[in-house]
C-alpha cells in the first residue's frame, strides 16, 4: 500500500466537528468489488451477511 495516496487536501467544512442527528443518517460508503455506494448508517442491517465481521473503532 502507498501511503502518499492519503496525502490530499481536505477542506475543514468536509471535516465532521459533530454528530450528525440523527445519529443512523450518518454516511456510509459500501464498496463491493469495482462498485461504490452511497449509504446511511441505517442501511448497515442489510448490507451485513452471517458470518461478516464489523470492526468499530471507538477512539477519541
């Protein structure tokens, strides 16, 4: 993996300073294969199969 392919310029109103609300309508990107979607939280149930695994990453 080339890590200078995350050097990029974000502009500060595309950076979250808080939670959405509600919280479900947070955006979520599914990429299966080639294919990106545009998703919510919300959406999260479906798109889980038996046997995935979620990570959460609860940083502060």
């Amino acid at each position: 993996m080339r890590v200078d392919f995350f050097d990029f310029t974000l502009p500060p109103e595309r950076i979250a300073a808080r939670p959405v609300s509600p919280r479900d309508s947070a955006r979520l990107l599914q990429v299966a294969g080639d294919d990106l979607h545009d998703r919510t939280v919300r959406d999260l149930p479906a798109l889980l199969n038996p046997g995935d695994v979620l990570v959460l990453n609860d940083t502060r």
